[in-house]
C-alpha cells in the first residue's frame, strides 16, 4: 500500500468557531477519521507544523513545510499539505521553487467549510487529494480542489464561497477527478508519463521576502518607489491591461531599475497575460533587459519566483535566467 504524509497547517479545514470567529484547531489526524475510507487508498502518516489561518503564513513557514517533505521525503510516496485557501496559491507556488523536478507528489488541499461543517466539501477535497497522491503518475505541487488538480503555480483563489473555490489561471488543469477516478489532460500526463527513476528532487533553502506587489491606479505617485526603497528588493508592478504604465512613471520607474533593485511587470488583468510590445505606453519598458516580464504567470506565482530567484543570486545575468526558467507549469514561452 502507498504511504502518503499528511502535513496539516490549520486553515478553514481545521477550523471551529468558539464565538470569536473561525480559527483552527483540529488536528491531522482528527481531520482524516472523518473521511470515509481514506484508509483503504493510502496508508497514513501525520505531522503537524503548525496550525495556523493562512492569513498568518510567512515565507519561513513555508520553508518549515519544505523542511518536513524533504525530512520525510523517502518515507512516503507522496505528501499532501492541508492549508487555508486564502493563501493556499503562494505555498502552491512557493514550494513548487523550493521543491523542483519532484517524482512524488506534494499536493495542498483545504476547504470552503469547515470539516465540522454539516456542508462541509473537506471529506471530499481530502479524500481526492490523497487519491491524487498516492497515484503513480502524478507528480510534482499541485492543489486539489473540487475536483481539480491544478499546477502548484497557476493556482488562484476565485471565489470566497462557492466550493469550487480556485482557477487554475492561463493553463490547463492538470486533471479532473471524478469521485475515485483521475481524468489526465494533456500528452506526457496520463499513462503515457515518464516513469519514475527514484531521482532525488532539487532542493532549495533560501528566499528574499522583501518583494511587493504594486497595482497601478490612475494617479498612482511617482514618489512610490522612492519610499519603497527602505524595505524592499523588488517590485512586482501589475500593469493595465496588456502591459500600459502612466508616461507619469517613467522616471521613478528607470531610477528603481538603475539602483539595481528588480522591476517585474505583469498585468492586473487576471486572465491571458502580459505584452509590453503592442502599445506606445509599454514598449519603453519592453526591451530593458532590467526588467522582468511576467508574460502569462500568475501573480502568486510572481512573488513566491522573485523571492526564490533573489534568494539564490544578484547578479542580474543570474536572475534574468533563473526568472525565465520555465518551472513546473509556471509561464508559457513565447
Ligand atoms: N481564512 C482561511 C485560511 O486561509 C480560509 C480558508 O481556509 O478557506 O486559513
């Protein structure tokens, strides 16, 4: 029988309200002996790092998370994280970087209600999520949610209430699964994957937190980026449209890139991407070597690859290659 770790850091799933609001208090284990016959697909292990609202994740918890999966990483077929979906896509997206080129699975799951809940959708995003684990072809982060496997690093929170909570944003889903059965999308996915050759997967210890994401608004101050400098690194600037900034910007935005602090550019428009190239108002930035384009990444993924990128180098010609390395399903090549 596969053996699959349950890593449980609170969330939704976790919670039960004592009057003061919804907060997380069961446990891995509590969790699991609700689900009916979780124990016939896998057997079981359990850990429990924290138990926190997601809202309260840190990139150090995140690399707590990826200390327990590497700790364990040749006890068990395949990991699945229970977290809060409020920020379920920035671990999705962060251990997918600390993480790379994982045979096994490392799945991130939670719920909309509560597992006390008497709606609850937890039994069945935890049942398929160790399902989606313990399956020989699965591979590498994602999240499982209502039915869905979604790359680790095109995960989006959606929608605050409805179960199907999550989108995977400019790509494909992975797969559907469907009460007991894992529907792949996409040739290399199903059975025809590669097989496993028992590679260890390439692990990674180190992130810079000091990234922001900044969305322009109209009569956004070009002072920003003055006081921005104190405490942070890089800026990840969601953009209008398909990638138009304020001619009002210019200047602040060149004096940021010149003091060799790193400008990323993406769009606030969630869906299709970004390209600097088509307008008058992008192209000055389109051929700066400085900046970053986040091409069709989601913003999630943005942040947890930009601190990844400048937790392992500075040096520009470094970071401009690390940031364009296509990593689990994260950004579609032109
Ligand atoms: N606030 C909760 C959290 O992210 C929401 C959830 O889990 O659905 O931890």
């Amino acid at each position: 029988m596969k053996r699959v770790l349950i890593i449980a850091t609170g969330g939704t799933i976790a919670s039960t309200s004592d009057g003061a609001g919804l907060a997380p208090t069961a446990t891995g284990r509590e969790l699991a002996d609700k689900v009916p016959l979780i124990d016939t697909i896998a057997e079981l292990g359990f850990v429990q790092p924290m138990n926190i609202d997601s809202t309260n994740m840190r990139p150090r918890d995140w690399l707590r998370i990826k200390d327990v999966i590497v700790e364990s990483y040749a006890d068990y077929d395949g990991f699945v994280v229970l977290h809060g979906t409020d920020t379920m896509a920035y671990t999705a997206a962060a251990l997918s970087y600390l993480i790379q080129d994982s045979e096994k699975p490392i799945v991130l799951t939670g719920s909309q209600q509560p597992m006390a809940s008497p709606f609850t959708d937890a039994k069945l995003n935890l049942y398929q999520s160790v399902l989606y684990a313990a399956d020989d072809v699965s591979r590498d982060v994602s999240v499982v949610f209502s039915g869905k496997a979604i790359a680790g690093t095109r995960a989006h929170k959606q929608r605050t209430m409805s179960f199907n909570a999550f989108m995977s944003m400019n790509y494909p889903s992975l797969a559907y699964i469907r009460n007991d059965r894992i529907v792949r999308a996409g040739a290399g996915m199903g059975a025809d994957a590669a097989p496993r050759t028992g590679a260890a997967p390439t692990v990674f210890d180190a992130l810079d937190e000091r990234v922001l994401v900044l969305k322009l608004t109209p009569e956004l101050q070009p002072s920003i980026f003055e006081l921005l400098k104190r405490d942070y690194d890089a800026v990840i600037l969601e953009t209008f449209g398909i990638g138009g900034i304020p001619d009002t910007l210019h200047d602040a935005i060149f004096g940021w890139v010149d003091s060799g602090r790193t400008l990323v550019v993406t769009t606030q428009v969630p869906e299709e991407g970004l390209d600097l190239g088509v307008y008058e108002v992008g192209r000055a930035y389109a051929e700066n070597p400085g900046i970053l384009k986040g091409d069709d990444m989601s913003t999630e993924a943005l942040v947890a690859k930009t601190m990844w990128v400048l937790g392992q180098t500075r040096d520009p010609e470094n970071v401009r290659k690390l940031f364009y390395r296509e990593i689990n399903h994260d950004r579609t090549p032109r």
